[in-house]
C-alpha cells in the first residue's frame, strides 16, 4: 500500500465548503433555491520572510483566520439575515459614525484575533514557575509596548503618520527588550525593593 502525503485542506462553511490546495482556493455554496455557485481564486504564496520557523506559524494562523472569516461572509451573502430588520443600538450608531463600517469590522476582527491569541497564551503560561510563562510573559510586554500606543495614536491621533508609528513601535520594543536583559540586576538593588 502506498502512502502519499495530501496537500489539500478544507472548511466547512455556512451552506458550502472551502478548499484549499497549493495553487488554487476553491469555495461552493448552495444557494437556497438548491444552485451550486462555485468561486476558484489563486492560492496565497507566503513570502520568505515568513518562512522562518517561528514566523511561519503566526502566518499560517493569521492567514488561515483571516481566509476563514472570508469564505465564511462570502456564503453568508447569499443567505437573508432575519435581524436585518433590528434598529441599531446607541453604542453601534455611535460606533458606525466615529470609525465607519469597513473600519469598525478591520477594529473587530483585530481584537478578536487578539483576545484569541492572548487566550491561548494564558492557557499555555497557567504554571507561573515554567519557562513558556515567563516568555509569554515577555512576549505580550514587547507587543503591548510596541504596538499599544501605535494602535490607540492611529485610532484617535489625525497626525498619525508611518514614521511616527515605527518610532514608536522601534522605541517600545527597545524598552521591553532593555528591562529584560536588566530585571535580574536591577532587582537586586534595595532601593527598588
């Protein structure tokens, strides 16, 4: 019997399924009416820089997310939603005029991959004496020093610009990595007790 190694993978999706292979992306979904509408895309191809060990699997799981949530709102455009009919809440008006619709879903799905990912990191880290804790630990300082304030000043700075948020994110991650290598010493000292 032989064995050989499948490169196509797949999502279930409402009404349909995706599937993925190393050229193509093709999705299928049944209309109500019981028509099959096919869609057929290239595939992504990873650039090489996220090719490297560690990067390879944030990519891999970010664009995964990232094709499943599409593929998910693709089928669900041919499908009525029964709260169509539901007046928007205060907060939501409020929300749909300050950032806008495609904005607000981008702030959305960004927040929740992140709330997601942090989720995953507490479980990993619930033993405080293991090693995966204190790197977790680290690790989520380094993106919150580095990307927090980018994120807030983008959202609520007009004057916002690309060379003040890679200062910004260059300046916090120096900070993390800077009080890392110190801790040790620095707890050592009386006047910091």
């Amino acid at each position: 019997m032989s064995t050989k190694k499948t490169t196509i993978g797949g999502q279930a999706i409402i009404e349909g399924i995706v599937m993925k292979g190393p050229k193509k992306t093709c999705t299928v979904v049944r209309k109500p009416g019981g028509e099959l509408v096919t869609k057929t895309e290239p595939a992504h191809h990873q650039p090489a820089f996220w090719r490297l060990p560690i990067l390879r699997g944030a990519y891999t799981l970010f664009t995964a997310m990232k094709d499943g949530i599409v593929a998910i709102n693709y089928s669900a455009e041919f499908f009525d939603d029964e709260s169509i009919d539901e007046e928007p809440s205060k907060f939501e008006k409020w929300l749909e005029a300050k950032f806008g619709s495609e904005k607000l879903n981008r702030m959305i799905l960004g927040l929740s991959t992140v709330i997601g990912i942090a989720l995953i990191g507490v479980v990993l880290a619930w033993d405080p004496n293991s090693s995966v804790f204190r790197v977790v630990s680290f690790a989520w300082a380094g993106f919150g020093a580095a990307f927090g304030p980018v994120m807030l000043f983008s959202l609520f700075w007009k004057r916002a610009n690309k060379q003040g948020a890679l200062a910004g994110m260059i300046t916090g991650g120096a900070v993390v990595f800077i009080s890392v290598k110190n801790w040790p010493r620095w707890t050592e000292r009386k006047w910091l007790r």
